[in-house]
C-alpha cells in the first residue's frame, strides 16, 4: 500500500496506505459479520475521498 501511495503523488504515503489498509480490513470485518452488501459501496466512497486528501 504504501508503493501504490507513493506512486499516487503522496506527500506522506505512510498515512494514506496505514489508513486504507485499516479500511480494507475493517470492511472484511463488516461483510464478513454483517453480511451488509453496502458495506462495499461505502469502502469504495471512503477509499475515494482517503486518496483525493493524499494526493491534492
């Protein structure tokens, strides 16, 4: 995560790819014990807007 970070244009790519990395695992969590199907739809919103921040 943090290669892809950095290759994105992060000022600090260790930030963006611990906070994705935690998004990542939480949605795991969250599909597997919730079974809730817009789970990954607001991942993928959350994940957007974690990237925009790092890179503008």
């Amino acid at each position: 995560m943090t290669d892809l970070a950095r290759r994105a244009g992060a000022a600090e790519p260790e930030l963006p790819a611990r906070q994705l990395t935690l998004l990542l695992d939480g949605g795991l969590a969250s599909g597997v014990l919730d079974a809730d199907p817009a789970v990954a739809e607001a991942a993928r919103r959350t994940a957007r807007a974690l990237v925009d921040a790092a890179v503008s």
